[in-house]
C-alpha cells in the first residue's frame, strides 16, 4: 500500500540534536565542533606564516641599513613614533588659530588665482569657427570627427525671442528671423548671414595646417578651462570645511550636532539655539 508524501512527510521524524558538553567537562566550556576547529586551525597557520615571514626578514636584515626618517623616530612601548606625529601637539591653541589663519588666507589666493585663470579662459574660448573648402575639409576630416566627438559644454544657453501673438508663434521662423542658413542656426556665437555665407573664402596655400592649429588650441583651451573648475570647486569645498571647522573651535556653548553630509560631502551639523541678548 502506497501512502502518500504529504503524509509521510507530516509523520513525525526523530530530532537529531547536537552534541553537547559533558556534565563533567562544563567547565572547559563549549564542545568544539568542526568548524570551530577550521577557524582555530586557519588562524593558528596564518600566525605561523607571519612569523616565518618577520624572522626571515630579521635574517636578511642589513646592519648598516640607514633613513633620515630615523633621525626623528623614537619608541614608545615597542612602537616607533615619529617626530612629525607629535609636532603639532606642542602649538597652542592661540598658535593653532594662527597656523589656521594662515592656511584660509592661502586658500583664498589660490582661488583668487584660479578664478582669474577662468575668466581668461572664458573671454577667449569661442574661437571662431573658419569655412574650409571641400579639399581642405578632406585633409582635416579626422581632426574634425575627434573634435565632434567630445562632451559639448554643459552650460546651454537660452535665447527668448518675444512676439505679439499665438499665431506668429506658430509661424515663427528661426532661419528667417535671424537673417542665416539652417546650418549657421545651431552655431550661438559668430553667426554668419546667409550672405556672408554665400561669399565663399578664398582657399590660401598653408590654410589646412593653420585650421589644424586652432581646432589644437580651442581643443586645449577647453579641457584647461574644465580642469580649472574642477579645481575651484575643490577649493571652495576645502575654504567651506575650515570655516566650518573654525566655527566649531569658536563655539564656547554645547557641542553642535552632527545631522550627516550635504551634497559636497561636508559635514553638517546643527547648534543649539541661542537667546540674542
């Protein structure tokens, strides 16, 4: 007769318990299992490995072996210390304020710096672009296809045209509107019309590497100005962190708060409100 597996499986099964620790050996505690021994014996090895490899190195180790770093190095208890650790320990509190003063006030100039760089980046990084002949355009196609293919940058601009009606907002026409071709419309700056367009330039002899040149220089020019952001706002996350730490050591009152990390990834943190006098 065949019973079925619901009910064989709901029959009831002998627990199988583990093995505990003899009544009379309680008070060497646990019974070891078998991956208590695992974890004992792989710690056990890699102690030994450690020390075969620190008396190895004591065997090889050279007499004469000399650093300047030794000079100002110092033991405390069996540990080496060295003397920069402890240099900043022997300011004061007064002294300290000062050292910190003296680190905002350089930060400051490097970002007055900067900020200068940038402007003069800005004022000259829209070079303007030169209409090529169909040879010269050939001889500088992979240039070109390098050039198109980087980020454009990510400040977009916006132009508004204002109009009187809802009509002449449906029938407004950009190329029109500004006097140029559909090609010159995506260009925001040094906009041809459409009959400036029209005058082709003569090709000069020279004019291919002269074009190479420029696409060289405005290409330098751009990734100068993005490294320089990025450089100011490392700078100014660091100027906001010491005047927040400044803040802190300033505050005579309860500990401020901690509530977590802002965008940046400064710290933020709340006072305790305070009665004005």
């Amino acid at each position: 007769m065949k019973v079925a597996s619901s009910l064989r499986k709901a029959a009831p099964r002998k627990a199988h318990r583990e093995r505990s620790q003899l009544a009379s050996r309680q008070h060497l505690g646990l019974l070891e299992k078998k991956k208590d021994y695992t974890l004992r014996a792989t710690d056990f090895k890699e102690k030994q490995k450690k020390l075969k490899r620190m008396k190895e190195k004591a065997a090889f180790k050279n007499a004469d072996e000399f650093y300047f770093g030794m000079i100002n190095a110092k033991t405390d208890r069996g540990i080496h210390k060295k003397e920069a650790e402890n240099r900043l320990k022997k300011f004061s509190a007064e002294e300290m304020a000062l050292l910190r003063t003296q680190d905002k006030n350089y930060i400051n100039y490097q970002r007055s710096v900067n900020l200068k760089k940038i402007e003069r980046l800005q004022a000259t990084k829209h070079i303007p672009e030169i209409n090529e002949d169909e040879d010269v355009e050939e001889e500088e196609e992979d240039e070109e296809e390098e050039i198109e293919s980087k980020p454009s940058d990510p400040t977009k601009g916006k132009h508004t045209i204002f109009v009187e009606s809802e009509k002449e907002v449906e029938t407004f026409d950009p190329v029109e509107h500004f006097g140029t071709t559909p090609d010159m419309l995506k260009q925001k700056y040094n906009r041809l019309r459409a009959e400036q367009v029209a005058e082709k330039p003569r090709v000069v002899p020279g004019q291919g590497k002269l074009l190479k040149k420029l696409a060289k220089q405005r290409d330098q020019a751009r990734r100068e100005l993005k490294s320089r952001e990025d450089r100011e706002k490392k700078l100014r996350k660091v100027q906001m962190e010491m005047d927040l730490q400044r803040q802190i050591q300033n505050n005579k009152g309860a500990p401020p708060m901690k509530l977590g990390k802002d965008g940046r990834g400064l710290m933020v943190y709340k006072w305790k409100a305070e009665r004005k006098r």
